[in-house]
C-alpha cells in the first residue's frame, strides 16, 4: 500500500480543526470526522487543506464541492444525520423554525462556512469510518500512529489545550460537545469535574462568556433532547441579560 506524506499529515494533526470561524457564537465540537476515510480520501483531504494554506478551520461547503462529496448541497439535499440536530440545536437558540426544510436550507447553505455563525470542531483530526477502524498504521510511519490508543493518548492533550486557548479567545456563546463516550474530554475542555443538569436531563455548565453543554451523538438520541438543549441556550442567555440588567452600575447618572 503507498504511503501518506508524513510530515504534511503531522502538520495537519497540529494545526487542523474543523470547519467554519471561532467568530461564530455557537461551537460544536465532535471525537472525529467520520466517513469512509480510505487512503484516496485521506490524500486528497490533506492535499486540498494544503493547498488551502493549512488553516485551522475552512469552510465546509467549499471543502464538499472540493472533494466532490456534494449530496448535502444542491437543490433538495438530504439532512446529514449528525448534523440535522446540531442545526436543530443553532436553530431553536436563535428563535427561528426547525422544519425540515428551514434547516435544509440552512445546511445547504450556511452550515459550516467561513462566514457564518458556527464552528465545527473535532477533538481528534484524523478521519475513521467508526471507534475501532484504524488505517494509519498501514499508511503512515509516524511512531504515535502504530495504534488508535497511541494516537489518542499522544495528541488529545494538546489539542484540548489549544481548543481551551481558542475558547478564551474568542468566547462563544455555546459550545455543544457531542459524544457521551468522550465526556471525560468535555470535562476538561470546560474545566470542570462535573455538569450541572437541566429540568430536562440536559448537562451543562456556564461561566461568564460561555455555555458548555455535554449530549449524546446526534444520532444516538432524540429530536427532542437537542430542542431541549436549544430551549436551555435561550433560558440561559436570557437570564444572564436579566443578571446585567439588574446590576448596578458604577458612575454619574
């Protein structure tokens, strides 16, 4: 089997994030990209990030059309599954409908793009088709590549780190970490040791800036858990501009 270019597929186990801007007020953040991740598509994923200037984060829509991975876009697009209730989630937080075709249009597009009001993330770069699948012992020679658990104990450290750095930086809104398995790793992004719970089961936890939230994966829970989770975005935003509104203020009237 050939193998990937190592020192472009470290570059991109540093430096690459996900999809969209850490202006947008509203983070989601997954384990990893899932898909079928065969040596083709892992070349050309790193082919296309390079020639794009190795950012941190693209745009989702113009990385689709690049790699020609287009049945989420056009003029009827099916409703990605992972994504369906995450846009769900963005949608009830900013008031606006949920009907399939309402986020439909969405996905289609706003979801995702260097311009909009969502950042993508994964907290592990590398793509895998599931939990178990591990193809970069065959295709690369890089030492913490030998296995998954390597892998994961070598990079997750740092790139929690730098998630953590961003958050501080930019201080979105909310950010929704998906994935019940990984919540140890939800924990410490937020800086936490446990979640508050919501009336309706919903993990949480806010600081000044930030909403941190913990779910399921988005396919592996319902509609309505994930409308619960944008109705507690919205409660929380409004109490915390009751809270400003009712401090006092310092100063000549």
């Amino acid at each position: 089997m050939s193998m990937l270019n190592d020192q472009l597929l470290e570059a991109f186990i540093t430096s690459f994030y996900g999809f969209g801007n850490y202006q947008a007020p509203y983070w989601f953040v997954g384990m990893e990209e899932g898909g079928k991740a065969t040596y083709t598509d892992i070349v050309k994923q790193l082919e296309i990030w390079d020639k794009w200037g190795r950012k941190e984060l693209i745009d989702v829509i113009e990385y689709a059309h690049e790699i020609g991975f287009t049945q989420w876009y056009g003029d009827r697009p099916r409703l990605q599954s992972t994504w369906r209730n995450l846009i769900r989630v963005f949608l009830i937080a900013e008031g606006k409908p949920t009907d399939n075709e309402t986020m439909r249009q969405y996905q289609k597009n706003s979801w995702g793009t260097k311009g909009g009001d969502i950042c993508l993330m994964e907290l592990m770069p590398l793509p895998s088709p599931d939990a178990t699948s591990w193809l970069y012992d065959k295709i690369s020679k890089v030492p913490y590549l030998t296995s998954r658990k390597t892998y994961e104990k070598y990079v997750v450290g740092s790139r929690i780190a730098h998630i953590q750095d961003r958050i501080m930086r930019y201080q979105p809104k909310a950010i929704v970490c998906y994935g019940s398995k990984h919540d140890k790793y939800w924990k410490k992004i937020a800086g936490i040791e446990s979640w508050k719970k919501s009336s309706e089961g919903v993990r949480y936890w806010k600081n000044n800036s930030t909403l941190f939230i913990s779910t399921k994966h988005p396919t592996r829970s319902t509609n309505e858990h994930f409308h619960n989770i944008g109705k507690l975005i919205v409660k929380l935003k409004s109490d915390s501009l009751d809270n400003a509104a009712q401090s006092p203020t310092s100063g000549d009237d």
